[in-house]
C-alpha cells in the first residue's frame, strides 16, 4: 500500500496515485447515481493521463529495458548496475501499465461492458470474466493509497 507506492519512481507513483485517486471519485459518483459525472472522470483519465501522458513517458523505460537485452543477448556488457536498474525500470513500468489498464477497465465496465471484457480477456489476469473480478474499492473499505 503506501510503503510500495513510496518504492515506485515518480511517474509511476503519480500515475498509479491518479488511478486510486480515481477509483475514489468514481466509486462515489456511481453510489450517488451520477453515472455522467463517472463515465466521464473515466474516459478524460484514460484519454488525458494515462494515454496521452503515462504511456508516452513508459515508453523510455521500455526502450532502456529493450536495449539492455539487446546488449546482454548480443554478449556485450550490459552495463552491470545500471543495465539491472534499467531492465528493472521497464518491468516496473510494463507491471504499473498493466494495473493502471485493468484497474481502469473494471471502473469502466458498467458503460461498456462487452469492450472491457475483450480488452481484459489479452491482460494477465485473475478469474474468467471481468464481470467476477472485484471492484477496485471494497464497500467500507479505507481509500487506496494515494502521493501527495
């Protein structure tokens, strides 16, 4: 909870800090029946922060991670520490893509519920059907940790 998010670099603990943030607001909004007002915090998060910003700046801890392997499996040195630090980046970032995307997909599920299920069906997942999956806040449950 807030010791892992203290662990994860910048970007993720703000991306991830977003989406929990999120999961609050919209978990509110649809117990107050203001499905507009959700739907529409769900799609601007996606659209503005996650695609247009988070997916954009994990694409260089991707790369680094790419390059690493390329360099290692070429029997070059891979840069020791720093080729380490670098694969464990974009595993980081593939692992914060992942949950954003899934925790994302169970919050817009109500209003699109045939998209999400395809689109959870290629993630590693849990169980046969997004639909059995758990919502991200548990009735009664303490809010997700946030960064602030």
């Amino acid at each position: 909870a807030a010791a892992e998010m203290a662990r994860l670099p910048l970007a993720e603990r703000y991306i991830v800090s977003r989406a929990h943030q999120l999961v609050s607001q919209v978990t509110a909004q649809l117990d107050e029946c203001t499905m507009g007002a959700a739907g529409s915090a769900v799609a601007r998060f996606l659209w503005d922060e996650f695609a247009d910003w988070y997916i954009e700046v994990s694409k260089t801890r991707q790369g680094m991670g790419m390059a690493v392997a390329a360099a290692s499996g070429a029997g070059a040195d891979a840069g020791g520490e720093a080729g380490d630090e670098a694969a464990s980046e974009a595993v980081g970032a593939q692992r914060t893509l992942v949950y954003v995307l899934d925790t994302s997909l169970r919050l817009l599920h109500p209003f699109m519920p045939y998209v999400t299920e395809a689109l959870w069906q290629r993630l590693p997942h849990e169980g046969e059907t997004i639909m059995h999956a758990p919502w991200p806040l548990a009735p009664g449950a303490p809010a997700l940790a946030v960064d602030e």
